[in-house]
C-alpha cells in the first residue's frame, strides 16, 4: 500500500518531512544538554568555589532525577493525550535553564535550573524518539534509533565545542548560554508549528509474535523492570552506562583541567560526541540486521575499556583517542539498547515500556553523580575511573548472559 492510499504508512521514506523534523529536534535537544557539558563544572569551581564533588554533582543528580520521573511517565502520558503536546510542553520548560544559569548568584541556582533541563529532556527527548519509532515500523526500527541517537549525540558534541570555544573567547557566562536560548527558541517553534501528530500510527503497527497487546502501566513497569530477563538487562545495562555519561559530563572536566584549556577540554568532550553520534548512523541499521546483542555487549565493554585508558595515561592526543574510544562503546550499545526494548514490546504500551526503560536508564545519572562523587570525595578522583569501568565490564557480561536476541536469524 503506498503513502498516497495510507498516509499512516510505515517507513522512514514514506514519513521523510516528519521524520526529519524530528532529528532535527533531536539534535536541538542535544544541544540544550550540551550547553553544560564542559563550562558548568568549571563555573562550580571557578566562580562559585564548590570544594566537594558530592556537593559539585548534585546539578547532576537533579537533573537524573527529574529525567527519570518524566521519562516513566511521559511514556504513558502520550499514548492519552498524543506526542506533539508534551513536546511542545518540554521545549517550554527548557527555557529558565540558560537564564538561571545567566543570573545565578550561587550554586543552588544551578541546580534548580538542571531540575528544569531533566523535564526538557524527560518530555522532549523521549517524544521524539518515541514519533520516529512510531513511524519507521518494525522492519526500520534499529535505523530510527541510531539516526535519533545521533541526532541527540550530534547535538551534544556541537555545543561542547561552541561552548568552549565561546567561553574561552568571552567567558564562561553569558555568551555561551545565549547560544542556548536561540536553540530553545526554534525548536519550540518548530514544534509548535512543523510536527505533525505520530501516535496514529501505533494503530496501524505489527506486534511482535508472543506478546500480549494489553497491558495495564503497573504490568509494563513489572515486565521491563525484572519479569522478562531481556529487558530486565537492558534497563540493567542502560542505568549502568549512564555511569559513563556522568563522568564525560562532570569528572573528565574536572579531571582535564589542571593540564588543558577549556577550548582543548571542549575538543575532548566533543570527540566522545562525535565518535558516539555518528557511528550510531551505521550501528543502527546494523542491529537490523545482525541483531542487538553482541553489539550490546560489545558497547558496554569498550566503552568502559575507554574510560579506564583515559585515567591511565596523559596528554591532549592520547585523551582525543580515549574519550572517541568512550564514544565509539556508547554508540554500539545506545541505540541498540532502546531497538532491544521496542521490539519486545506491543505498539499498544510500547511508549509506556520505553518510559520505563528510559526511567530506570536515566536514573543512572543519579545514582552515578552519587556514588562517583563519594568516590571522589572519599578516594580520590582516579577511583571513580576504576569503579565505572568495572561496573560496565559486569553490566556487559550480564546483559551477555541474560538477554535473548531479538532480532530473529534470517
């Protein structure tokens, strides 16, 4: 049946327009994140004096917290009330977060405003992702990931550098932050006024064979968190990598800094961006072919090997191939992580079941902002290099152990 016939057509040519609007809005959203990449620890020691990592990471643990709790229930609230209003709802909230950051007179202010980034990315990001899962049918599923996985890592890595650059020309506030706002300015009116409606097109979806197309929310938080074991270590896998990101957000800054410029760090921090934004173009299609999780595995694996390389060694170019060796792990394991979990679900509660798992997936930046900055604080700032990387090695070795692969052989 072509588009014209069925205009709830699967496939990511048939939905080209809508589609493309939605990675665009996806890297925006990864520019809104970017923004703090690398200048805001620095701002924590710089101009606010925040002597404790534990105290420094809190900016990181509100903003994990909230992520986590939108994206649960931003999953289930789409498939009442549609994508495009909690979309347009998320964009709104990103706009006091370069403000507060602008005008902050302590480091509480900065941790309020990352309260208000976790419900842009709890509600924005999870939209978007969720649209073009909605669009591209089972057959385009692993592609739609990478391609919105790339988007948002693209975005990350381009504000990491522009920040940097910016702040190493103008300083760390404003300049940086105003680039922000213009971002937050058009993607809210792109979404207000370009996107189009996408969760039509779950009643047009195949299921896949063996799953239970009703499912009540509490029966999807049960199966996604521990009932069935693939997405048991999936959920697993997705809260321990978050370890990693919380590290390139807040601790190789940190780490960096008594040896490089803020302009090289951008560099370093845009490089693990970059490596995980656009491998994520290939491994997407990829795991639709081959499956999902010897990619998984792999991912977890490297990229942990790549945090551990960046603690035991120095120098600007020798960090440049750890953080894109870091990179290179996330962009194996990321979007297939989230392919992994929409196909064991039905289209009926598949947002729902990506909520969840997005939930328990970004609570790992609270949980990884706690332990590493008590890692920090109680063992030194090597230690949480070693923790992290240990804790990937045993996700990837359980997700290696636990899950079945879901995309069928032939």
């Amino acid at each position: 049946m072509n588009r014209q016939n069925n205009p709830m057509a699967p496939g990511i040519k048939a939905n080209l327009e809508q589609f493309s609007l939605q990675v665009l809005l996806v890297f925006f959203v990864g520019i809104t994140v970017g923004l703090e990449r690398n200048v805001v620890p620095i701002i924590a020691r710089e101009e606010f004096h925040v002597g404790s990592f534990s105290v420094l990471f809190s900016f990181i643990v509100s903003f994990g917290v909230v992520k986590a709790l939108l994206n649960l229930a931003s999953g289930v609230w789409s498939e009442r009330w549609g994508r495009k209003p909690l979309l347009i709802l998320g964009w709104v909230a990103a706009i006091p977060v370069p403000l507060m950051i602008i005008w902050a007179k302590s480091w509480l202010w900065v941790v309020v405003a990352n309260i208000f980034l976790g419900i842009n990315q709890g509600l924005v990001w999870t939209m978007t992702q969720t649209s073009k899962l909605d669009m591209a049918g089972e057959e385009e599923r692993g592609l739609a990931a990478g391609l919105d996985e790339w988007g948002g890592y693209f975005g990350v890595a381009v504000a990491t550098v522009v920040t940097g650059y910016l702040a190493s020309a103008y300083g760390t506030r404003p300049v940086p932050f105003y680039f922000g706002l213009v971002v937050i300015a058009v993607a809210l009116l792109i979404s207000a006024g370009l996107v189009k409606e996408t969760l039509p097109y779950t009643r047009t979806s195949r299921a896949p064979a063996g799953v239970s197309e009703r499912l009540d929310f509490s029966s999807v938080i049960k199966r996604v968190s521990w009932q069935d074991r693939s997405l048991f270590s999936c959920s697993l896998a997705g809260l321990v990598e978050k370890f990693v990101d919380v590290m390139v957000w807040a601790a190789f800054p940190l780490f960096f800094f008594s040896s490089l410029g803020v302009d090289k760090i951008g560099i370093l921090v845009g490089a693990y961006g970059i490596s995980w934004g656009f491998l994520q173009l290939a491994v997407g299609p990829v795991s639709d072919r081959l499956g999902r999780k010897r990619l998984i595995v792999a991912g977890m694996w490297i990229s942990g090997a790549g945090v551990l390389l960046t603690v035991l060694g120095r120098g600007f170019y020798f960090w440049l191939f750890s953080c894109t060796v870091t990179g290179i792990g996330m962009a194996l394991l990321y979007p297939t992580l989230v392919a992994a979990v929409g196909d064991s679900s039905h289209p009926q509660w598949r947002a729902s079941a990506l909520g969840v798992y997005r939930m328990w997936r970004d609570s790992g930046y609270a949980f990884g902002a706690v332990v590493i900055g008590l890692s920090m604080d109680t063992f030194g700032v090597a230690s949480s290099f070693y923790i992290t990387a240990g804790l990937m090695a045993i996700s990837g070795a359980i997700v290696a152990c636990l899950m079945r692969e879901t995309v069928p052989s032939g």
